[in-house]
C-alpha cells in the first residue's frame, strides 16, 4: 500500500479591528439593522471615490511586523472582477501585485514539536456584504434579501505557503495565528461573528514525489474544530479516490459539519477568472520607512520574546510560558501579580494563574479581564503564602472572600477573620500535650511503629486550629514530643 | 497579436455585457487596433523603468479612522426609494443559491 503525504496551505481572513470601514467613513460594528452601516460609497452608488482608512494600513503593517515580513515601501489596490449581489460594484478592492506584507514566518507548536509555518503573504482587502436567503418575509420563496453592513469592511487577508503535513499542524498554525493577531490587537478574532476566517487548500502526493498533487480549497472554516474535521475527511477521501483510480479536480468544496463531509460547491467555468487590474480610483500607497519605525515601536513585545523572558527571568517551564502566554490579557494579568507578590512568587503565580484562577473563571464562563479578582489582590495573597503568614489551604479561603467581593485585600481579610498562621511554638506546644494526653491510643500505635498514627495527629492539631496551624512547625514539634 | 473572436465573446460574457454577432465583429476589430497600437509601443526601450500602477505620479492620501457617518437610517430609506424592491431594510434581488 502506498504511503500518501498530506500538504496543505491557509488562506486566512481576518477583519481588522478599525472604527471605520477600509474605504468610507461608515461604521464597522457588528450586528446593527440592515443596511444602516452602508453609506453611498459601500453600496457604490455612481460617482462615488473610495479613500483609504490608514487605521487599516497601520493594522496590515503591525502583522508584518509582528511575523518578521518585509513591509513593502510601494503597495498598489486592484479590482478583482466578479459579479455576485452582494458584492454591488462588481468588484472588489484588494491587492494582487504589489501587497503591504510580504513574506513572514509564523512558529507554531504540535505536540512536543515546534515548527515554522512560512508566510506568502498578506494584502488589505474589502469585505462583501450578506446574502440572505431565508428567514424574512414571503418574498424569499424567489429572492435573496442583501444586506450591505459588512461591505467594505477592512480584512487582512494571510497566505502561507503549502508547509503543513497534517490537520493537526493546520490547525495549530491557525490557533497561533488566532493568538497573534489579537496580541497585537488588529483583530478581535471572534470566529461566530465571521471575524477570523480560514480557507484551507489540501491536496495528497505519494511520499517521495517531488511535485504537489491537484488541491481542493476548503472554504469559510470558522472553528478549529470544523478545521480539523474537514481536512481530515478531504484527506481520507482524497486518498480514497486516488487509490481505487480516480483523479482529484481542482475545485472549491464546503464542509457541512452536520454530515462530517466536504462537498464541492457548483462552480462556474469562470468563476476563477477575476482580470485583477490596478484600481485607477486608487492612488498607490506609498509607505515610508519613518512610518514603519514608529509602528514598530507601539508593538508589545511578541509572544516569542515573552515566553523565553518568562523562562529566563521567572524560572518558568516552557509549558507554562506558554499557557500564560496564550493571550496579551492573560500575561499581563501574571505579570501584574507577579509584581505584587515579588519575584521569588513567580512560579507560584504560575500556578494560582493557571489552576487556581482559571478553573474559578472558566467555571463561571467569564474571561481574564473578568476576573473578580484583580491581579494585585491576587499578588497580594500568593506574597503571605510566601511569607509564612498563612497556608495553601487558608489562602484558598481566602481567594472565596476575595471572589466574592468580601474584602478589599488578602491582608485586610486575613486580620478580620483572624487566619493567620499559628507558628508560635509556645502555644502549638500547649495545644500539642492536650492533644497527646486527650489521644494515649494514637501514640501507642505510633511507638508501635505506625507511621499512619502520626498523621492523623497531625490532622487533629489542623483541626483544633481550623487549619492554621504551621504544618511543617506541628510536624517538627510532634516528632519531637514522640521521639 | 491579435485577438479571436471567441475570445471577445468571452471578455463580453465576464462583464456580462450582451454582443450580437454584428457587434461582436465590430469589436473585434476595434480591439486588434488597440492590440496594434501596444504592438507599436513595445519598440520603446523601457529597461530599467519601473511600472507606473496609476497614470499620476502620486502617493495615496489616507483618511483617519474615524466614523464620519451619522443617521444612516435616514440615509437608507433614502436609497432603498430608488431600489427596485426591498424589505426589512434589505434589498431584493433574485434568488442566488451556490
């Protein structure tokens, strides 16, 4: 049997995060009344002229920077030529020849393994409009009803080379990419709202054979999930038709994530012929150098340099470096804590961020910048587990009256309700001749040899303190007694 | 190089304008014309001379991002009085299913 290598190339469009639309003053917020958001130029009444919204540019230039790409200096719009209703010029404004972003590189992450996903490209483009097609009122037995809101609004379209080899990797490039667009704040990467989509291009070629095989472009995959499920069944069924003798056609397929299948989409016999030609409304785009520098500058620093600070500064394993690094909100949250607590805390904030927390948030569907409980209460908490003042175990307590609004600051909380630690060897040693006169049972099994015993002498002295007692110093201080 | 008539038919079809067989001759020849003019133009040495994407020698002036829009709803029953046919605020075309 033969051995079949999967290849596969993404096309994602992601819908920059501007006030304004790429070309016209109209507002891109989502989910308005129809038609609202569709001035004259959106719905290219004659006579209109498009000017370019340098909110977009700024966004397009950003992503280039942020994936090592070459800003280009000249950058030109063309028409791409179709006729669809939703799309009321006849035309869409998008670059072909002469993108903003060339080249680029994205690391991504599968398993264990890291590996480098190259970058063809990224252009600025118009959004089209909705078509809808049922749901109103009698009419849309024979018609579509347009909606023209979405027209125009500014997408960054992002190519990459054929560099995956299995779904898995597709998808952990397109979660890299979900991250690092948001980072850096040009999109809002919400995939039920249509703001970051994927196109995924498959094909499958012997192992060993030097040219790709004919691909099939998945379109509009809007969860990661559907992603991985729709490769892996074009995958299997691209090799299940090669192997009984059947050739693949270059064709553009859906995936209904209902039946699990991809199937191609009726396409015209010229649906690909788009005579892309510059746009004579459009003066080309020229981006100095000044310009590039000063972006740069605004950058935060990128998830990459971040994780290896993490390692190096906080002694940060290189998973958690990256969980905490998963979103810009989620870093800084850690760092403010971190701040709070000192840096000797760092590794604990780890933990109290990404168990303790995130369980208490994900519990109650909320995100980081949700949380109840603010980076500095947090901090300030993890610093007097630090410093002895209370345990793990109390500090958990603490954290309640903190989420639930009860207290202002661990300190505040932990003076009110009285949970400091009792470390004080005098009274833990009262308490300890109580417990052992009150117990003669449990210390006779221990000079017996039961190690068990002791625990549970333990357990008593927790207890009777309702679990402020310093374990380790209780420990100590039995074994002394019982020595 | 000149063009074929069949190739006129289709540039015609991909802009969804309708030619007759008259027009479509017509064409034809108009746009061999044009061929030749760019033909007679290809003599010219243009090496090193970098392609011009606009007919002016200008850069792009860009607009800040900022909603310059106000009461669109007006604005739309305005444009929806010319529209053949609308309803709840969209506009009616025929049925496009892909």
């Amino acid at each position: 049997m033969k051995q079949w290598e999967v290849v596969i190339g993404i096309e994602t469009h992601a819908q920059l995060s501007t006030q304004a639309k790429i070309f016209s003053g109209s507002s891109t917020a989502f989910g308005s009344a129809p038609n609202v958001q569709a001035n004259a130029v959106d719905i290219a009444l004659p006579g209109v002229l498009p000017v370019l919204n340098k909110g977009a540019v700024v966004c397009a230039i950003r992503f280039g920077l942020a994936v090592g790409a070459e800003i280009a200096r000249h950058s030109v719009f063309a028409r791409k030529n179709y006729f669809y209703p939703d799309l009321p010029k006849g035309y869409q404004i998008s670059q072909y020849e002469w993108p903003v972003v060339l080249g680029g590189q994205l690391a991504i992450q599968v398993g264990e393994s890291e590996k480098t996903v190259s970058l063809t490209r990224a252009h600025l483009e118009e959004d089209a409009g909705k078509s809808l097609h049922e749901g109103l009122g009698p009419h849309f037995r024979e018609c579509s009803g347009i909606d023209l809101n979405r027209a125009g609004t500014p997408l960054l379209e992002i190519v990459t080379e054929p560099d995956m080899r299995s779904s898995a990797e597709a998808v952990a490039y397109a979660r890299a990419l979900h991250a690092l667009v948001r980072w850096i704040g040009i999109c809002d990467g919400n995939m039920q709202e249509g703001s970051f989509r994927c196109d995924a291009n498959v094909s499958v070629r012997p192992v060993g054979q030097p040219h790709f095989g004919t691909r099939r472009e998945i379109k509009n995959l809007n969860s990661f999930r559907f992603m991985q499920q729709a490769i892996d069944y074009e995958v299997q069924w691209q090799i299940a038709t090669l192997e009984d003798g059947g050739s693949i056609e270059q064709a553009t397929v859906l995936f209904d994530p209902v039946s699990g299948e991809t199937r191609a989409m009726r396409s015209k016999e010229d649906a690909h012929d788009y005579r892309y030609f510059p746009d004579p409304d459009l003066l080309p785009l020229a981006i100095d150098r000044s310009w590039v520098e000063q972006i740069r500058a605004q950058l935060p620093e990128l998830p990459t340099a971040k994780r290896e600070r993490l390692i190096a500064d906080y002694g940060l394993s290189a998973y958690d470096a990256r969980v905490l690094t998963s979103s810009l909100e989620l870093v800084g949250y850690y760092e403010a804590t971190v701040a709070t607590a000192g840096q000797a805390n760092a590794k604990s904030c780890a933990n109290w961020v990404m168990v303790d927390l995130a369980a208490r948030l994900n519990k109650e569907d909320r995100e980081i910048g949700e949380s109840p409980v603010s980076a500095e209460q947090l901090g300030g908490l993890i610093a007097r587990i630090g410093d002895g003042t209370i345990s793990t175990n109390i500090a958990r307590k603490v954290f309640d009256f903190l989420w639930n609004g009860e207290g202002s600051s661990a300190d505040e909380i932990i003076a009110r309700q009285g949970l400091q630690q009792i470390s004080d060897s005098s009274s833990l040693e009262m308490l300890l001749d109580e417990l052992l006169a009150a117990n003669p049972a449990m210390v006779a099994e221990f000079r017996a040899g039961k190690e068990k015993a002791f625990n549970a002498l333990i357990g008593q002295v927790m207890k009777a303190t309702r679990g402020q007692a310093n374990p380790q110093r209780v420990s100590d201080l039995l074994r002394k007694k019982l020595g | 190089m000149s063009l074929t008539l069949e190739q006129v038919r289709r540039v015609a079809h991909l802009a969804r304008i309708e030619i007759s067989d008259v027009e479509a001759h017509r064409t034809l020849g108009h746009l061999n014309e044009i061929f030749a003019l760019i033909e007679e133009m290809q003599a010219v040495d243009t090496q090193g001379i970098g392609p011009m994407a606009h007919a002016q020698d200008v850069a792009q002036r860009l607009r800040a991002d900022l909603v310059t829009e106000s009461d669109q709803l007006a604005q739309r029953a305005a444009f929806q009085a010319i529209a053949p046919e609308t309803e709840g605020g969209l506009y009616l075309v025929p049925k496009v299913i892909e």
